[in-house]
C-alpha cells in the first residue's frame, strides 16, 4: 500500500491499484497528504487507522448511552476495548479501523435525537463509500429504516447514494471484482451457496472465525455472546435491525462480491456488540436478582474474552520489515518476491533508511554459489512457507549446510556451502 501512495499522484489513486491491492480512494488521499506532510513513516501511515479506532470509541459510546442504560452502558466500549483484532488493525495502515469508526458513527447520526436533515444525509452517504467501501451496508440500513417510516424524505438522499456508488464503481471497484487473485486468496470466506458437506464445513468455520472476532478467543466469551445473539432475536426484536448490514454483507458474499475475512468484518461489530449488551440487559431484567447477576458477571467474562491484557506484557507483532531490509544488504542476498513489498519500502520510501540502503535485488543467486541468503515474509501463506522449505531441502541434496531462521512471520533460509576444489 504505501508503494501504491508513494509512486502514484492524487489523481492516481482513484484508478485501480498496483499490487493487488485496493483501499477507498479518499481514504487513500488522506493517507498521502499525511505522509507528503510528515513524511512516509510506519507511524504517519498508521494515522488513519488510528483515528478509526478513536471514531469507533465515540460512536460506540454515544449509542450505548442512547440506547442502553445504568451499566449496561459500559459493555459495547469493554468489548471494542477487549478486543485483541479490532487493537491489531487500529495499528496497521489499512482501512479496516476507519471502516469501523465510520460504521460507529453512521449509527450515532441514525441515533441522534434530531435527526439529520436530508441534505445532510445526501452528502454523508455520497461521501462516505469513497473513504469506507462497507459503510454502503450501514447507508442500506439507515435508507430502509428511513424509507419505512418517511418514503418521500428520503427517495432523494438514496438515489443520491447508489449515483455515487455506481460512479466508484465503474472508476475503481469494477477491474478488481472477479479478480482471479483476490477470489483465490478469498475462497475459504465466502458464504456458500450449496450447504453439502464441504459448504456446511465452511459456513462453521466463518461462524467461529465471527464469533471469535465479536466476542473473543474464549468459549465463556464464544458461547455467551452466540446465545445473546440469538435470544436478543426473540427478546428484543425492535433492534434486530443492528444485525443488518451483517445480514446484507453474508448476502453479497453468498455471491463471492464480498469476503468474510475477519478484517473486513469490523464494520459490523458496533452493531453487533450494541445488539449483545441489548439482549443482555433485556433478560437480566425478566430473571430474579441472583441469575440477573449471573448474566452480569458471563456479560464481564466475555468483554474479557479477547485475553486483550496479555498484549502489556507481550506487545502485539506483525511484521519483521527492518530485519528482512537489513539482511537484504548483504552482498549475497536474495529476496524473495514475497519479502519484495516491505524490503522495497524500507531500501527506497522509508525516509530513515531509504538514504542508507541499497537497491533491492531479485535475482536469484547462482545456485552453485558457495553461499546466499534468501529472504522469506507472510510464511502464513502456505505457498511461501512451502517455496521456503524447498529452498533449504534441495540445497541440503546439494551437501550445503542450510540453516533455517524463524521470525515472526518470515524466515530466512542461509545456504553455506564447501567451496568447490577444496580438500575433504
């Protein structure tokens, strides 16, 4: 991504991307003015995120307050607090953060007291596709309960909506929909369509992959927050239209137009943890006083379900960039086009190091070298873990000595062999 920002112009980036990679364009010009201001940090480009996360604690909190009362207030923002993913990609430099402030927001607008005036709502939901392509399922949400209850107040800002994104995408989202990358990288987080074995298998594994990214890693947390789901359904009806934009996004992704991953679903959480503490509250209030306190204290468990509180003592990772770019200066390294993308950064955009490194080089040293060093990152992708173990068995067949270094999530594979023509 920050490849994309720093080789392209403005303009540029409300084209299709380079690299497989695609963000909302204003979004991405934020980004960019961000960066070409303070420059291309680890730091500046993670700004957006940030806010995000910032934005998702106000509107979190305005609609517990509007909709929630005593200390059953305090649930929704213990659960975005808690969460052990939504704190990983407030930090990261995609859009995944914003996509949940933005979602937060949207509610606390669709919430408050006095209503938006029509052109208000026109221009919020022309603008906000283009820095958020998910809150296009809030908008839906908030345009059907609008046109339930004022169908000619209304008819104006939706169509107003669906112009803008038809112009996104036709100018930016239709070259990446259908890509046979994406769809590939994707498959396992699409809903299925056919429910055989194989279908029903992966619609358990979304299910859990859901649960754990709302609730936490715990089966306290797990099971406690699947049975408020599903008893708020019968108990409180009234706010099942908080689980829309996630009953729209499995829709689209029955289709393969939308994923499933785990990032790309935490623009639902808000709705989804305000419709939790909601079915909480309503059957705390239907039991006696000592099973209400029950339901308060698994309520506590499961906003601690994301074991978020390990992260002080064991500082959340993600990447082992400056390592991989400092290796890739020695003279006989090779960088796998895996490790391309964050060696490249750091060599020729980082404005710290891009002074003191040198070009990245991809060609492959001669395999009957005496020795190289070739570079692996992303290893959770089981084709560069693989490339990377077949790396070091053929030249072990070859007698070299081949060491393996684990990183985080990269490896570096050193090949040391005895120079040819010398004595046993």
């Amino acid at each position: 991504m920050a490849r994309n920002l720093f080789d392209r112009s403005y303009a540029g980036l409300f084209l299709p991307l380079d690299h497989e990679q695609y963000a909302p364009p204003l979004y991405l010009v934020l980004t960019k003015a961000l960066a070409d201001t303070f420059g291309y940090r680890e730091l500046v480009l993670r700004l957006p995120a940030f806010l995000g996360g910032w934005l998702g604690v106000y509107g979190v909190w305005k609609v517990s307050k509007k909709t929630l009362d005593e200390y059953w207030t305090l649930l929704p923002p213990a659960l975005l607090f808690g969460n052990g993913i939504v704190l990983r990609y407030v930090t990261e430099v995609k859009p995944y953060a914003l996509d949940m402030g933005i979602a937060a927001l949207l509610l606390t607008l669709h919430l408050r007291a006095r209503p938006l005036f029509p052109l208000l709502w026109l221009v919020v939901g022309m603008v906000c596709p283009w820095v958020s392509l998910p809150s296009v399922f809030v908008l839906a949400m908030v345009g059907l309960r609008g046109l339930q209850y004022n169908y000619r107040q209304w008819v104006g800002p939706i169509v107003g909506w669906l112009l803008s994104f038809v112009v996104l995408y036709v100018t930016v989202l239709r070259p990446s929909v259908g890509s046979d990358y994406l769809n590939d990288f994707h498959r396992d987080y699409f809903l299925p369509l056919v429910l055989d074995g194989e279908g029903l298998a992966r619609l358990g594994r979304i299910g859990y992959r859901f649960l754990r990214l709302s609730f936490g890693v715990t089966w306290v947390a797990l099971v406690w927050g699947a049975l408020l789901l599903l008893v708020g359904l019968f108990i409180r009806p009234r706010l099942s239209w908080l689980l829309l934009p996630l009953l729209l996004v499995a829709l689209v992704s029955s289709f393969q137009y939308y994923s499933l991953i785990d990032r790309l679903l935490l623009f639902v959480l808000p709705g989804v943890w305000l419709f939790a503490a909601a079915s909480a509250r309503a059957l705390a209030d239907r039991v006696d006083r000592k099973p209400s306190w029950a339901i308060v204290g698994l309520s506590l468990l499961m906003a601690g379900g994301g074991n978020v509180w390990s992260k002080f003592y064991s500082p959340e990772r993600t990447s082992d960039g400056r390592e991989l770019a400092m290796l890739a200066q020695v003279p006989d390294a090779y960088v796998h086009p895996s490790a391309v993308p964050v060696v490249d950064y750091y060599a020729r955009i980082h404005p710290v190091t891009r002074y003191r490194a040198t070009p990245v080089g991809t060609t492959l040293p001669d395999r009957k070298a005496d020795s190289y060093t070739i570079l692996f990152d992303v290893t959770t992708d089981p084709v560069t873990y693989r490339q990377a173990s077949e790396a070091a068995e053929r030249a072990a067949a070859r007698g070299c000595n081949a060491e393996v270094r684990e990183l985080f999530r990269a490896r570096v594979v050193e090949v040391r062999c005895r120079a040819r023509n010398s004595d046993p």
